[in-house]
C-alpha cells in the first residue's frame, strides 16, 4: 500500500475507475450478446416482429456503445468495430432471407 497521501488518493481513484470501467464493458457485452442472439432469432424466422426487436434492440446496443466511447471506458475503434459487427450480422442475415 502507498504511504504519500497523493499516491493513496490515487489508487482509491483508480479503483474507482475500475469499477465504471467494468460495469459498462459488462453492459454493452450482455446487449451485444442479446441482440446476437435476436438476430440469431431473426434469421431463423424472419419476421417483422423479430425485425423490429432486432432494431429496437440494437438501437440500445448502439447507444450505450456510444456513450463507453464518450466516457474513455473503450476506444473509438473498438467502439466503432463492435458496432459494425451487429450491424454485419444482421446485415446477412436480411440478406439470407430476402
């Protein structure tokens, strides 16, 4: 453990970071892994119902990557490739079905 108090007021900070840092990387993997899953869902049956909770919830997924860039939780490319993957997945499957 740090002995100066500015070392140990950093490590609280960190520790407090860590932890925001965590919960938003747990977030946008349990709306990445639920929209896949839609998708997974959509191509199956291909309904407009299923489209529809497919947009919805990519719209959510889109969101809350979004805003882990804006806070520096991820990088701006990790951000923009998870983004682009669920819109690839769905891409192909529309493609399938059409």
């Amino acid at each position: 453990m740090a002995n100066i108090k500015s070392a140990v007021k950093r490590v609280e900070i960190a520790e407090r970071n860590r932890l925001r840092n965590k919960s938003y990387k747990s977030a946008v993997k349990t709306l990445m892994k639920k929209c896949l899953t839609l998708v997974d869902k959509y191509g199956t049956d291909p309904t407009t119902d299923n489209l529809t909770a497919v947009n919805q919830q990519m719209s959510v997924a889109f969101s809350k990557i979004d805003k882990a860039v804006k806070k520096g939780v991820l990088h701006a490319n990790n951000g923009a490739r998870k983004k682009s993957r669920l819109a690839r997945a769905l891409k192909r499957h529309q493609n399938v079905a059409a």
